[in-house]
C-alpha cells in the first residue's frame, strides 16, 4: 500500500463519505420512528379490526407480493418491533446507497482515472500497479466498514430519541457485517470490470446493467416460485439480513445445500480484487480519452 | 570506449491490432545526452515514450534504461525517470504545493531543491488550486515536478505546449542546465527551432519507424544545395551526398566537405545554383512534407 496515495483517496473522498454516511444514518434513525409507529400505533390498531393473518394476506397478495419482496419480508412479522426494525437494513434505501457508493468507488479507481489522464500521472511515478489496487482496496477497507457501521449508528441514536421496548442493538451488527459483505461484492464485480476499461461511464453502465440485472432476477425468484432457483446467481439474494440479524441464520439454500451467505459475498468481492490486480498489471495503459 | 547507454531500444515494435504504431525502433541515448524525438501526430513518439516509462507491453523488442527492463523491471526504470505528459492532466482539487509533494511522496523522497526558487523563476503561485490555473500555468507545475525530481532521465513530451514565449524560453534554459548538471532528456516536440536549440542528437520517426537519426553538430555542417541542370547528369553521385530530382531540378543534401560535390557539378552543364546550410526544419520537411524520390549515393 502506498500511505501517500491512501491518504490522497481519502481527502477526495471525506465529502461524499460524509454525505453517504450521513444520509445512512439519517435512515436508519428514521426507520426506528418508522418501527415505532407501526409496531406501537398503527398495527395494534388495525389487529384490534382484523387477525394478523388475514393483514398479512391483505397487505403481501397479489401485487403486494411484490412489496413483500422489496421489503425481503418473506418471514418478518411485522407486528414485532425487531423484525420491522430489521426491513431497515435491506430497504432499498440504504441498498442503492451502497450500491453507488460500491460502484463510484469501483469505476473511478481505475477507469475513471485512465479517462481523466491522471492514471498516467500516477504511473508515471515509481509505484506499482498492484499497489494502486492494494491501496483502493485499503480505502474501500475503511470507507465500506464505516458507511455500513453508520446504519448501526442511526438505529442507536433512533433508540434513544424513540425509545423502543425490549431492543438489543447486538444482532443487528450481524446485519451490518451482511451489509460490509454485500457493498464488497458489488464492489469487486465494478473494480473487475473497471480494470478492463478505460471510460467511467461506460464501467458504470456495464456494472449497474449486470447488478440490476440480478436484482430484478432476486425479485423475480421471489414472486415465481419457477424463477425461485436461479436466485442464487443474483449477488441480492445471499443480502438477506433479517434472516442473521432475528435468527442468526448465516447460511441459504443453494441447489440442495446450504451455503454460508456472508462466504459467498466475501468470495465474490475477494475474486473481483484479484481479477481486476492481476489485470491491471497485465494491460496496456493507453493515453487518456 | 562509448559510455554505456542510459537509454537503450532494440526493435522495439508495439502493434495495435493490425495497426503497427512503432516498427522496429532502434535507439540508443548516452548519459548527459539531450535526445530530440521528432514527428507528427501518429508518428509513434508518445508510444516509444510509453513504453519507456512501462505503460504499454511492447509486442517485440525491448527498450532498457540504466539496464532496467521498461517492462518487467518498470518501477525501478520509473525511480530514474521523470516524465511531463503531452495530453497533461492533474488533479485539480490539490494545490499546486500539494501536487508537488503528493508527486514527491509517491517518489518516496522529499523534494529536492528550492521551491520557492523555481516558482518565482517561473513566475508561478504555487498555493493556488490548480482548478483556478491556466493550462500554461498548470503545465508549470508539472515541469516543476520534473525538474525537482533530479532523476537521471527526463521525458519531455511536446513540454512547450500551451507555454508562452517567455516561458520556452525558461524551459529551454532549464533543459541547458539539467543537461550540464548530468541529466539526460529525451525531448519530443513538433517545434523544430526548440530542438536545433538544446538537443544534441534527433530522431525523426515516420509512421513508426526511425528514418533519421543524426547529431545536432552534423546537422549544422550539412548543406543543401540547389541546381538547374540544362540536361541530365550522368556521372555517378559523389559519396555521402544525398540527391532529390524532380526531372532537371535537383536538390543535393551534402554531409562533409563540399568540394567533391562542386567538381562534380563542374562536370555538368548547370542553370541555376544555390547553396546553403540544410537545417533541421529541411530535414524533417524531407520526410514529412513531400513524396519526392529520394536517392543516396
């Protein structure tokens, strides 16, 4: 790693790492408000009218389904404060400011670079290409970690403007490390396909296509059992925190056998580091666009 | 005995698909050696200088600094290199300070000589961000950072680009003096009168290959003469000149004593006839501005 480097990414990067960081926390604390009303006014009163079968069946039949599957609610109660509160780690909120914060990252280490020309300056210095990777990944090291652990600090400091009954925050910080896991998978498939590119944009476009390509296949599985198979192809489908977070179930089913989802993330992430150093070692460098 | 080279190529080939952008270039740049690379856009400069500095695989061939191979060995090649893009582009949310020792602590070696100095010789606010800069003052900076990395080898690539003419001339003088400290350079530039200034040695590359390859000092001995003939010579060429015809009009590039040449035309019946220094600028017009035969004797 070179700490001249890393200490450069960082500085570029404090703005946007506080606003992400920001904006996590800012969700995760509203969702306990969230929680709070549901589980405390809004569900109480509606049980007091209907069971909580026929609610379920109401609210998730159908084109609910697909509400559902957004919310990866397939086993969450949502009379229950923990398992509400635990939607709020896989709500496509905090997911797309993953996913752009993974993929910004990605696409501008190395593509982003090339096409701004300042790749060349970087090596035209005595530095080498393995360690530009080595250093990234080191910042993705810290930043990942500390945006993920922001979701946790939202739910914390939610907990203590909306204090909510019988809440042990411990579990939740499996959910965070499914979080760390899931924004280093998505970030290893950018950096990969980065490592082959030399135009930022054109990086992004590959990478959002084949990640919400899998996504659309995830949610897709979830509301056709035909299509229920092919999930495990799609990153999205090992990101299912509730599950570690309310069961500390760790493992999914794949094909018959059950497979450590956090493995599975970090494998990806650590095949897309490796791909796109032994790559970017490999290939010519050619002048900026 | 020679010096062994700082700089040393041996067929160095780089194919882009079935696009050869540098054929079988064969260079050698002694220490203390300022090294000229002429050409126009697409001659292959910029690829020869990359791969030198281990950006690009050549696809044949190899090139060698101090020993080192460009490729396989390119962080040690980098540490005695100091290289100024020709498409400059920095990181314009760093100062031009923090460029410096940004550049320096990637070198792994705290900057050498006098800041300060140099930015006043340059006439340059070194605490401004270079967002605010010209591409003039930006290209500053960068020569800045090559001039204080004290590398044995710098690679100037078109460095008086967007510069203004007070500044060439600073640059110039700058390249005088890296070249009586020891450094070698390896300058490529479009601007002919720059080159015949500072450089000991061009080389003149077409369409990827080295077609030329002489010393400033020969250069400046070497004449261009005009002639008419009245019919068509018949006499063989003395040696070492150079002969370009276009039917009776010939023009003859003449390395050495003129006399051989003078007796020759004296045994042919002649029009017109002028003599004058060749220069540079004639020789790289010979190849790059006209499809003229070219014959040598």
């Amino acid at each position: 790693m070179s700490l001249t480097l890393f200490l450069k990414i960082l500085r570029d990067l404090r703005w946007p790492l506080l606003g992400a960081a920001f904006l996590l926390t800012l969700f995760e604390g509203f969702w306990v408000k969230i929680t709070d009303r549901f589980t405390n006014e809004v569900i109480p009163a509606i049980l007091k009218k209907i069971p909580y079968n026929d609610l379920f069946q109401i609210l998730f039949e159908g084109s609910g389904k697909l509400f559902q599957a957004i919310l990866g609610g397939e086993s969450v109660n949502l009379s229950k404060t923990s398992d509400l509160l635990s939607v709020g780690y896989v709500h496509p909120l905090p997911q797309t400011i993953l996913m752009i914060w993974a993929l910004g990252r990605g696409a501008s280490a190395i593509s982003g670079e090339i096409e701004r020309g300042t790749m060349e300056l970087l090596v035209s210095q005595p530095i080498p290409r393995w360690k530009i990777i080595t250093t990234n990944f080191m910042v993705d090291l810290v930043t990942i970690p500390t945006l993920a652990f922001c979701m946790l600090l939202g739910t914390y400091l939610g907990t203590i403007l909306v204090p909510l009954p019988n809440i042990d925050l411990v579990p939740y910080l499996r959910g965070v490390l499914l979080a760390i896991a899931f924004a280093f998978a998505m970030s290893g498939i950018t950096y990969a396909i980065s490592s082959m590119g030399r135009s930022r944009w054109r990086v992004l476009a590959w990478t959002f296509g084949i990640i919400l390509a899998m996504s659309i296949l995830n949610l897709l599985g979830q509301l056709w059992d035909t299509l229920g198979p092919w999930r495990p192809i799609a990153i999205h489908y090992y990101f299912q925190p509730q599950y570690a977070i309310l069961k500390n179930q760790w493992t999914l089913p794949v094909a018959g056998l059950q497979v450590n989802a956090l493995a599975v993330m970090l494998g990806v992430a650590g095949l897309g580091y490796a791909f796109a150093l032994w790559r970017f070692s490999q290939r010519d460098l050619p002048a900026p666009l | 005995m020679p010096p062994t080279p700082l700089v040393h190529a041996t067929g160095l080939t780089k194919d882009y698909g079935h696009f050869r952008a540098l054929d079988h270039l064969d260079l050698t740049i002694p220490p203390g050696e300022v090294f000229g690379l002429l050409g126009p856009n697409g001659s292959g400069k910029s690829t020869a200088i990359r791969i030198m500095l281990g950006m690009l695989r050549p696809s044949a061939g190899t090139a060698q600094i101090q020993g080192h191979d460009c490729w396989n060995d390119s962080v040690a090649v980098r540490k005695l290199v100091s290289y100024l893009p020709g498409e400059l582009r920095l990181y314009d949310n760093l100062t031009g300070i923090q460029l410096l020792n940004f550049l320096a602590g990637l070198r792994g070696q705290p900057i050498a000589g006098d800041v300060e100095k140099l930015s006043k010789r340059f006439n340059i606010d070194i605490a401004r961000p270079l967002s605010q800069l010209s591409s003039g003052m930006k290209r500053k900076i960068a020569l800045m950072a090559v001039i204080l990395a004290r590398t044995p080898l710098a690679i100037l690539d078109e460095p008086t680009n967007t510069l203004d003419p007070t500044m060439r001339d600073e640059l110039l003088d700058q390249i005088r003096e890296a070249r009586d400290r020891g450094q070698t350079i390896l300058f490529s530039s479009h601007v002919l009168h720059e080159v015949e200034a500072v450089c000991h040695r061009v080389g003149i590359l077409r369409l990827g290959k080295l077609v030329h390859l002489q010393s400033l000092d020969d250069i400046r001995a070497r004449r261009r003469v005009k002639v008419q003939f009245q019919k068509e010579p018949t006499a063989p060429l003395p040696p070492r000149v150079i002969a370009e015809r276009n039917q009776l009009n010939w023009l003859l590039y003449i390395d050495g004593e003129l006399q051989p040449t003078l007796e020759w035309l004296a045994n042919n019946q002649v029009n017109e006839l002028s003599i004058e220094p060749e220069g540079l600028s004639r020789i790289y017009q010979r190849y790059h501005a006209n499809d003229t035969e070219v014959v040598s004797s």
